[in-house]
C-alpha cells in the first residue's frame, strides 16, 4: 500500500468509528515528515515539511510578522519531532538560521502571496526521512485532490496532532492556488502532496481563523523555489 493510501486509510477508519469516541491515529510515513515549529513564548505553532535533513520549510508567516523586513531571530525557534504537540517524548531541535528566497518588508497579508515560505536549517541533521527537494510538477487545476498533513485542528477538533485530510483545489490565483476541506490554525507550512506523494506546496493563509471546510486556504507552491531550495542544500553543505 502507498504512503497515500496509508494516510487515507488511518482517516476512514477513524470515520467508520464514529460510534464511540473518536480517536484518530497520527498521520504516518509522509507524516513522519512533518514536524512542528513553535516560537518562544507564542502559544501557537505551525508546521514544518523536511524536505532533506538539513532542509525543512514553513510558511513565512510563522517566522515573520507583519509590518516588519526580516524573519525572527532563529534562536527563538525550534523544530518538534513527534506525533502531538503534548507528546511527552517530543524531542526538540535548535534552528540555526532561517533564510528566504527574497528578504523584504511584508506590510500586509495580501503581500505574502508568492512569498510564504521560509527555510529553517536544523542546528543538527534532522532524524528522519525528508521527501525531498521538489521538482516541477504542474500546478494542480480547480477539481484535483491533495492531501494535506500538519498540525492544526482536524476533523474531531482536536488540535495540535498530526493529521492528514484530502483537500479539493478550487482555483488559481496569481501566485498559487486555493483549497477548501481542511487547513487549519496550525497547519501552516504543512505540506500538500499529490497522488505521487511528492509535496507541490504548503499550506499559506486561510481567510478565517475559525476552522470550518467550506472555507478557502492558500497555498504557496514550491515549483517556483525549486532553484533557491536547490541552493540551500548546497550551502547547507550536504548536497549530492
């Protein structure tokens, strides 16, 4: 069985048992390639995609504020490795520098389409199997199916778990595209893969913090940064 098929297969199962209380498994496999990013002292926390060991992506939102020229100081930032966000055998991992394609003020939300992404480097190789550095696959077209992985707040309402959920692609935009069916607070910087299993993009913006599947969520591809991600790894000093 795929990873793809393994992840929705965790899902229906999960739904099937609706007659008692729902308790869904963390994502697997291509989950184990997500991680959290929390920031010092900030309650919330986004997701992370390991593209290698040294490589892993979120969205640059989690990392910048709005209303100012340059991500936050890598120190305040950390990577967990695990299933939840209370797992109690959470590891946590340092950031050492965080870097972005094209450093600039980001005086407001709409500014950060085409631009939401930021590389973390792990202050050490990351443990754990990464999906590798994207090619150029087609952006999806209004009907395609992806499966997102992060974690924000699922289908139960739980939060801070890792999950997986199949997303519909409902149009284009100048940068990217949206989705609607999941993508929640917390799911930023997840990836969204395709039925190769191969991440087109991360999850951006939504237009509403509440949680709600009609809603529509940016999403920020990474054909487009296929050469600065290629980049990255080469001064991580791990490259092939």
């Amino acid at each position: 069985m795929t990873r793809r098929l393994r992840l929705l297969a965790g899902l229906s199962i999960a739904l099937a048992a609706c007659a008692g209380p729902p308790e869904p498994a963390p994502a697997d496999d291509g989950g184990a390639s997500v991680v959290i990013v929390e920031r010092e002292g900030r309650p919330d926390f986004c997701s992370g995609t390991v593209l290698t060991g040294t490589l892993v992506l979120t969205a640059l939102h989690c990392v910048q504020e709005i209303g100012t020229d340059e991500p936050a100081d890598p120190a305040s930032i950390s990577l967990g490795i695990g299933a939840a966000v209370d797992d109690p055998a959470l590891s946590r991992v340092a950031i050492a520098e965080i870097r972005v394609p094209d450093p600039a003020l980001i005086g407001s939300a709409a500014e950060l389409q085409g631009n939401d992404i930021a590389v973390l480097v792990p202050a050490r190789p990351l443990p754990l199997p990464g999906f590798g550095l994207p090619g150029q696959p087609p952006l999806p077209a209004p009907g395609d199916s992806l499966t997102l992985v992060g974690f924000g707040e699922d289908r139960f309402g739980h939060v801070g778990r890792r999950h997986a959920i199949e997303v519909q692609v409902t149009g284009r935009t100048d940068t990217g595209f949206t989705y609607t069916g999941g993508g929640c607070l917390g799911d930023s910087g997840g990836p969204l893969l395709n039925r190769e299993e191969r991440p087109v993009a991360i999850a951006s913006l939504g237009t509403s913090r509440h949680c709600e599947p009609h809603l529509t969520r940016y999403a920020e591809p990474l054909a487009p940064f296929a050469d600065f991600l290629s980049d990255q790894l080469l001064r991580s000093g791990r490259g092939n």
